[in-house]
C-alpha cells in the first residue's frame, strides 16, 4: 500500500469468530428462521462483497501504475474472506440454506467492481464506500435484533459491522466523494444492495 492510500481503520484478520455458543450448538426453537435469514442475507452480502473487491482488482492488477489501490482493495478483500468463511461455516453447518440468488450476486458484483474500476480510482472508491454503507447499517441493525434476543452471534456481527465502516472510511479517505457523478452512482449502488438484501434474506 503507497502512503497515498489511507487505511480507514486496522482490519487485522480475526482467529476466533463466537466460537461459543451459537456456533457450537444447534438451538432450533422460536427464532431459528429468523437466524436463518440472517446467516443467509449475511452469507450472501459476504460473497457479493468479496466478488466486487475481485472485479476491482482485475483491473486494477493489470495496470502497474495502480498498484497502490490495488494493494489497498487487496486488504479489504481479505477482511471479506474472513467474514464470508465465518458465514459459509454456518451454513455448512447447515443453520441456512445459501440463497437461490448466489450466482446472479456473484456475477453482479464482480461487474460492478469491475465497471466501477474501468471508470477509475475514485469511482471504485465511490462503489465502495456507498455498498460498505449499506452493509455497516444492515450489521448494525442486524445486531441490535440479536443481542436483544440474547443470541451470541450478536458479537459477531457487531465485529464485522465495526470492519464494514472501516472499508467505508477508507473509501472516504482515498477520494469516494470526489468521483464523477457520485450522488446517482451512489444512490443507484445502495438501491441495489437494499433490494439484494431483502430477496437474499427471504430466497
Ligand atoms: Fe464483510
Ligand atoms: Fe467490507
């Protein structure tokens, strides 16, 4: 990473995900289909998430005068692997079924990481910063649900909800506001994560 693009916050790569309680045991009962939801949108955003940081950075890498943002793009990447790997054990666990819509959210983001880096850094930046957006506020709903039900998973979700502003504090940081037209992609951009959150939770 150059000194020119600026970390948000530290996202170091965490060991343990709730290793207690929610993931060690199965409790149906009363809200497992609401948890279900949950690990399924989750799952799901993850993917999306990782898939667009990807589609970046395959433009990105091709062009040795980007380094820099690539690097950057690289870092964030891996913070979504550790929070796609928490979810895809969940749902190996079988505590959801992943989303009927996976392959159409992994195509889509890797084409909008990849359109959004074709029309260059800080349009990248802007794409991020607007889904980051959306995905800190879903976690931060997401865990007021949980910990008022008591569920451990709450913990966790308030972890990667802290590491999603992070991402989107780092756009911010490297310019998001400043690419061209960044009202209408930004509101575009968060139309669609809204509207892939509900189907992913309910399919
Ligand atoms: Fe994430
Ligand atoms: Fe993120």
């Amino acid at each position: 990473m150059t000194d020119k693009h600026q970390t948000g916050r530290t996202q170091a790569p965490r060991a343990v995900d709730a290793a207690s309680g929610f993931f060690g045991r199965h409790r149906p009962g009363p809200n497992a289909k609401r948890l279900a939801e949950m690990i399924r949108v989750d799952h799901a955003g993850e993917y999306g998430a990782v898939q667009i940081y990807r589609g970046q950075r395959a433009v990105f890498d091709a062009l040795p005068a980007k380094k820099g943002v690539s690097d950057l793009l690289k870092h964030m990447e891996e913070g979504e692997a550790h929070h796609l790997a928490t979810f895809d054990r969940l749902v190996a666990e079988g505590r959801a079924r992943p989303t009927i819509f996976a392959p159409i959210w992994n195509a889509a983001g890797f084409a909008l990481g990849a359109g959004t880096a074709l029309m260059g850094e800080k349009a990248a930046m802007a794409c991020t910063s607007a889904v980051e957006e959306v995905i800190e506020q879903h976690y931060a709903a997401q865990a007021e649900e949980l910990e008022a039900a008591g569920e451990p998973l709450a913990e966790t979700v308030r972890r990667f909800r802290d590491d999603e502003l992070g991402h989107k504090e780092t756009a911010e940081a490297n310019g998001a506001a400043e690419a061209p037209g960044y009202g209408v992609m930004r509101a575009v951009i968060q139309a669609g994560c809204r509207a892939a959150i509900r189907l992913s939770e309910k399919f």
